[in-house]
C-alpha cells in the first residue's frame, strides 16, 4: 500500500502546489449546552487525493473547489508534504486561504510529517526538530486552521521516550499557546498508537493547546506508522475502541479512516458504529475528516463511499 511513508520517499514534493482556506474552526465541548449532533460534520483530508495529486490528474490548486463542488464538502485538512517549498511564503498561505473563503471552504488543519522527531533522544536533535514545525504553526495561523496535527516519534525505552516527548511536545504547544494554533497528536504506530501512554504525556504536560487527533486506524503497536489495513501483517494491535475513548477527551478533529468496502459499503476492520458512537457520547464538536486509503476503489469512489458509510451510520445512533 502507498503510504505517507512511501510518498516521504518518493514524491517530488517540489512539483505539487495546493490550496486552502479560511476561518477559524474551534472543536469543543460545552459543560452547559450539549452540540448539535444531529449530524455529523464532515472534512476531506488532503490525504485521500495522494494519488491523483501525483500522477497529475487533478490541480492541487483545485482542493477546496474540489472538496466544495464534487463532494459537498466545506472544511478541508491540508498535509505538510505538498507545500515543502512555500513553507515559509506569507503571501502564498494568504493567496490560498482567499481561493478557499471564495469557495466558502473551512481550513482546519495542516497535518505534518517528516520534520524531525520530536521524541528524539539528542537534545539538540529534538530542538530541532520542534524548531521545524514553527512554520507550519505560522502556516497555519494565517490560513486560519485551528491546528496542526504531529507525529510523536523518537526511539528509545518507553521511559525515555516519555521524557523526551515531554519536553518535544511541550516546547512545540509553548509556541503553538503564543500563535492560538492546537499541537494534535495522532496515532502513527509503535508508541503514539499506545494511547495510555500518550494522554498520559498530555496530561502531565498539561497544555490545553496539545491534543489529540483520533484516527480510526493506525492501531498497530508493533510497525511505524501503525497501518491496520492488513491485520496479518501485526503482531499486536491496541484495542480500537479503548483507544479513541482515550483519545477523544483531548481531540480537536477525528480521522475517519477507510481500506476497502464489503457489498454492504461497511469497513470490514473497522467497527464505525461503535467508534462514531463514541465520538457521538463524548460531546465531540469539531469535524470528522474522511482519509480514504483503500486501494480497490478509486480515491473519488472511496471518498464519496466513506462519506455516505459516515451519513448512513451517523443517522442510526441514539
């Protein structure tokens, strides 16, 4: 399977320039009014449209008119690794959040990959690391996201590593507190799949601008980046649904993964209508991001096919 990992290796990162939007979109939970549930608030990862961003099928430039006009879709959530070389142009981030507003498109968030562990073990290593993600906390800032979404890296023993993401993460949320941007972890394998040992990081760091991003799947504790898609493949896998009702109290987005459909349209490794009634019970007020990764289906099929499992589903919970 193509995976972010894959496209790290071979995407040439310079070629593609994309899109993007608008306001600030603040997920939360109110102790005296519950959120309006009665349905769900869908986004489109950048992710689900790898493909055909890379072979040229479709114009990055395009995304929010895409999500808007071919899905009905009005938030989108951006990926690091399509704008590696206007990181740090103020102009470009205005220019694509005005394309988005005109669309009437949300930015939500930019999820970051390959920009240094911020678990890694070296002092210096791990400074570095959290330095490079300053700019997509600016990025993110002036195309008016509520985050950026990080992975929590590093190799070591579990206590070595729960030192150093201490200090990784709660640099990074220092300076995501100064900007009003959200520092959200997702679960990527190995360690950040383990969820009692991450939120017990957040919470120790104690920061309410570092949370959680919950991904459906991603579960396996025994491969970096923690693709459940082929359970053969992993050796241990972290309980789906203990690990997003651990997760959510500290979201500000869910990650709505999907492989392959059955003739029912249902994910076959995923249990959707326990987890979206998790999410449901918690409260939960931001968006639900589609992030289709199977490979039978094409990547339109498989997000209009995610969409309508999220609509069907969501409409049958109490």
């Amino acid at each position: 399977m193509n995976n972010r990992r894959t496209f790290v290796k071979n995407a040439t990162l310079g070629t593609i320039t994309m899109v993007a939007a608008p306001q600030i979109i603040h997920a939360s939970k109110s102790l005296n009014q519950r959120p309006d549930m009665s349905i769900p608030k869908i986004s489109l990862a950048q992710w689900s449209l790898h493909r055909a961003l890379e072979k040229g099928e479709i114009k990055a430039v395009d995304f929010a008119a895409i999500a808007k006009n071919t899905y009905d879709i009005d938030a989108i959530e951006y990926v690091n690794q399509f704008y590696v070389d206007r990181a740090n142009d103020e102009k470009f981030w205005s220019q694509l959040r005005q394309k988005a507003e005109n669309e009437g498109v949300k930015s939500l968030l930019i999820m970051v990959d390959n920009e240094g562990e911020l678990g890694n073990l070296k002092a210096d290593e791990r400074k570095k690391a959290v330095e490079n993600h300053f700019k997509w906390i600016n990025a993110a800032k002036i195309l008016g996201c509520h985050s950026i979404r990080v992975n929590a890296f590093g190799k070591g023993s579990m206590k070595a590593l729960e030192a150093s993401l201490m200090d990784g993460l709660g640099q990074l949320a220092e300076y995501g507190a100064k900007e009003e941007i959200n520092v959200l972890v997702e679960n990527h394998g190995l360690h950040t799949s383990n969820a009692s040992f991450i939120t017990g990081i957040i919470k120790q760091i104690g920061n309410p601008f570092l949370g959680t991003l919950p991904d459906f799947g991603n579960w396996c504790l025994t491969a970096e980046w923690g693709s459940t898609a082929n359970g053969k493949n992993c050796a241990e896998i972290y309980p789906q649904a203990k690990a997003i009702e651990e997760f959510l109290p500290f979201a500000k987005g869910v990650s709505a993964k999907t492989y392959d459909f059955d003739s029912n349209g249902n994910q076959s490794l995923i249990d959707y209508p326990k987890l979206l009634q998790l999410v449901k019970d918690s409260n939960f007020d931001g968006y639900i991001g589609i992030e289709y990764e199977g490979e039978n289906l094409s990547e339109h099929e498989g997000i209009k096919a995610t969409k309508a499992l999220l609509e069907k589903i969501w409409a049958t919970l109490k």
